[in-house]
C-alpha cells in the first residue's frame, strides 16, 4: 500500500470510511468546526493498489462503539436469517407448484373440465334431491297437523318448520350449482359458489361460538338459559300441541332424561304444567305425573302408559329405577361430550365437502369465461 498518514491525537478518533482510488475527505472542515482539532496528510500515488482513510472528529467512547457493533451483527444475523427462511418457504413453494403444474400437465384439459362439470353436478343434484325430500316432508306434516305459529318460540320448537327452512336453502343454492354446472352458465357458477361460501362462512362462526360456550363454564351457564327458556314453552304447552308434545317424548327419550332443567331433579319440572301440577285443585288423572316418555323400561317389559303416575310429588331415591329423573339440559350435556369426537368428524367433512364445491364452481367458472373470451376474439378476427 503506497502513501504514508500522519496524524496528530491519532487516539482521539476512529476511521469513519475507507475508500480506494479517492483523497482523503474530512468530513467536519477545521474553519466549520474549531473545535476539531484533527490534522493529516497523505501522499497519493498513481498506484491502483492505494488506500485512502478517513477520519471522523469524533472522540472514541468504547463502551458505545462495542454496543452499537454488536447491535450491528445481531441486525445483520437477523436479517440474514430471516433471509434464510424465506428462500428455503419460497423454494418449497416453488417445489409445490412444480409438482402440482406436472401432475396438472399429465390429464388432459378436455378430461379435467369434464370431471370439474360432472362432479360439480352430481354432488348439487344429490343435495338439490335432498333439499326437495326435506321441504316435501315438512310441508306435508305442516298440513297435516293444521300447524298455527303464534310467536318465536312455537316457530322454533317446531322441528319440522326447521327442517323446511334448511330444505329450501339447499334447494336454491344446489339448483344454481347443478343448472350452472350443466349449462355452463358463469353467472349461476358463480352465484352458486358465493352463496356457498356465505353459508361456509356462518357454519364456521357458529361452531366456533359452540366450542367456546362448551369449554368456558360461565358462557356455558349462559348457554343453558335458551334451551332451558324453549323447554319450558314446551311443557307448558305439552298437552295442547301435538307437535310439540312429539317433540318433547323424542327428547326425552333420545336423551333419556326427564324435564328440562340441569340437575338430577329434573322430573319436578313437570309440575309447571296445568294437567301434571301436584296441587290440590288440579283434578286431572294426571296430577303428580311425568309423561310416559320418561319411564324406563327394561327388556322383555311391557310399555305401561301409566308408568309415571304419582312421582312428582316423591324424592328421587323414591323414584330412581321408575323413570329418567336428570333434566334434559344435563342430559344433552352429558349425550354432547359423549360424541363430540363423532360430531366434529361429521362436522369437518361436510364443511370440508362444501369447500370442495366451492373450489370446484370457482375454478370451472374461470375455465367457462375463458374459453368465452377466446371463442369472442376467434369470432371477431373471423369477421375483420
């Protein structure tokens, strides 16, 4: 290295840049700054291999200096690391799109939009029958019963108005698909897929708040006060409703309980109702009673209608062995952890089926419209 520096109070300052090929620049002029006291001197030489250094008027703190070299490297492994790892993701993804595009390459594009349309078809005719059967089957028993809605809770309690409800939306939104797939109509395709989507969308949130109701004790407690609310409706109106008194034997009996409240006790419940009520002015047969719907019968027994006569008014040591003595919330409570791995099974592949569908109608809607747009520009070119 050619050229010599002097320099006077060499130990009072650092080396700020270094630089080949140029002269030595101060950064701080001693006329700028009189407190600079630095001075140097270099010989430049016409030497390719020269060095020039610069020098910052700045005293030396060590203990600063060695922190902000620290803080430096670690910066520098960070950002080397973080680096790192995103060309190692970015080459995976990249090994992803190799294989699928390859797998994509080997069938046919012919072959691949004939499984997208019938696919996307049989599973929305399958559904759109289903729908179809579930709104036959409601409204029929609709008509049969003479069914009156009063108010909210008659409307909920009637699980045959549900499952008409459920059955027209799988109607209108299996009909967009299967039409849609069939007549490759863009608009139906994609119509069907959003609409799919949004009921996506609501199944998710709705089995989240489930899963946080189930685990938290307090939002569980909230919980119980619906169920409970509906139970009681339906007690009060057991005798004077057909539908509802099918509904109320279904539970009890699917359930094996017996009321509606959350304890042991729960057969006391039915003293809500005017025709079981213990009191001394009820003068129906049924006084004291639970409906034969809460009696437990072992096999070879015979059903006894009036199995659940006088047991309202008696303890449960009393009673147990007779009839379902826990309420209908504790009883579904307990059904509910029994199966909640086969209910979240169920759950995960419908939703994961619907995805599909979804994935599907998007991707082959795509396909229609540009295949129309070619088949429009071959057309124009065909007319210029």
């Amino acid at each position: 290295m050619a050229g010599a520096i002097e320099m006077q109070n060499r130990d009072q300052y650092t080396p700020l840049a270094v630089s080949d090929n140029s002269a030595l620049t101060d950064i701080e002029s001693p006329e700028a700054s009189p407190t600079n006291k630095m001075t140097s001197s270099t010989r430049v030489s016409s030497n390719t291999d020269e060095i020039d250094i610069v020098f910052s008027a700045a005293p030396i703190n060590s203990e600063t200096d060695a922190r902000e070299i620290g803080n430096g490297r670690r910066r520098k492994k960070g950002s080397e690391r973080s680096l790192g790892e995103f060309s190692r993701r970015k080459s995976v993804r990249n090994l992803v799109r190799r294989r699928l595009s390859s797998f994509h390459e080997q069938i046919p594009v012919k072959i691949q939009n004939f499984l997208l349309k019938y696919t996307l078809f049989i599973f929305n005719f399958m559904s759109w029958l289903g729908g179809l059967g579930a709104v036959a089957v409601g409204t029929w028993q609709l008509t049969d019963d003479e069914k009156v809605i009063t108010d909210a809770v008659d409307f909920v309690l009637d699980p045959f108005i549900i499952i008409c409800i459920i059955g027209a939306i799988t109607f209108t939104i299996a009909f967009l698909g299967c039409v849609g797939a069939v007549r490759e109509h863009v608009l139906l395709l994609k119509s069907f897929y959003i609409c799919l989507s949004i009921v996506l969308v609501i199944e998710l949130v709705c089995g989240g708040l489930i899963i946080v109701c189930y685990t938290e004790p307090a939002a569980r407690d909230i919980l119980r006060l619906t169920p409970q609310t509906l139970l009681k409706r339906a007690i009060l109106q057991y005798m004077d409703d057909k539908s509802i008194r099918k509904l109320m034997d279904t539970i009890q009996r699917q359930f094996t309980c017996c009321g509606i409240s959350a304890t042991d006790e729960g057969y006391k419940d039915w003293r809500l109702n005017m025709y079981y009520n213990c009191t001394e002015q009820n003068p129906s047969i049924f006084r004291c009673a639970v409906p034969e719907s809460c009696c437990i019968y072992y096999p070879g027994e015979r059903m006894n209608t009036m199995c659940g006569f006088g047991k309202t008014n008696k303890e449960l040591g009393e009673v147990q062995g007779w009839i379902y003595t826990r309420g209908c919330t504790k009883g579904f409570e307990e059904w509910l952890s029994k199966h909640e791995y086969m209910i979240l099974f169920t759950s995960c592949v419908v939703m994961f089926m619907q995805f599909l569908a979804v994935i599907f109608a998007r991707i082959f809607s795509k396909r229609v419209e540009r295949r129309i747009q070619w088949q429009n520009l071959r057309y124009q070119a065909e007319d210029s």
